[in-house]
C-alpha cells in the first residue's frame, strides 16, 4: 500500500511540475503515474551504477553533482516514455528537485 500510495504522490508532484515549469509537458495523469514508476525504477537501477561511477565528481562537488545525476534521470526517463517531455537540462534539474521533495515528504508520511 505504501508503494502505491508514494507513486500516486510521485505522479501527482510530476503533474504538479508540468503546470508550474515551462519546458515540461505530461499529457495525462496515466503517463504521469508510468513516469513516476519509471523514475523510480530507474532510480533503483541504474541511479546507484552512476552515482558509484561518478563517486570523484560527486565529492569534489561536495555532493551537488548528485543532483545532476537526478536531471539526467529525468531527461532519460522523458527520452522514451511518449507524452512526458522535457526541454532542456534546467528544467530537468528543477522538476527532479520538485519530485525529490515530494518523494521526501511522501516517505516521511508514510513511516509515521
């Protein structure tokens, strides 16, 4: 139940996005709940290679690189997945800021 509950929450802060960011568009509440379960799916798999991958960047960066691995998460997800478009870097990087708090919020509702 927490994991639906934390994808509804995922795709609902996805739409939220989509209306207050110019440069991204979800076409719907369907492709806004696929997106978030391929931004977690994505985030579970792969996320963790690149962070291990690029562990030197992160450090010297004392961690902010951690949030372009973030942009280029959602920038990968947007690639294939048709009707969730984003138009550049920035709003990657702002719409995965969005979704990480939301994603925070949602997991500390959630252990309570």
């Amino acid at each position: 139940m927490k994991l639906i509950i934390h994808v509804l929450v995922v795709a609902l802060a996805l739409l939220l996005v989509a209306e207050v960011i110019p440069g991204i568009e979800i076409s719907s509440f369907y492709i806004a709940v696929i997106s978030a379960i391929v931004l977690g799916l994505l985030n579970l798999l792969v996320r963790p290679v690149l962070f291990v991958l690029t562990l030197p960047l992160t450090l010297i960066t004392f961690g902010l690189f951690a949030f372009v691995l973030n942009a280029l998460m959602v920038l990968f997800a947007a690639s294939f997945i048709e009707g969730f478009n984003v138009d550049g870097f920035i709003p990657a990087l702002l719409c995965s800021l969005f979704v990480s708090l939301a994603s925070m919020v949602s997991d500390k509702i959630n252990s309570d």
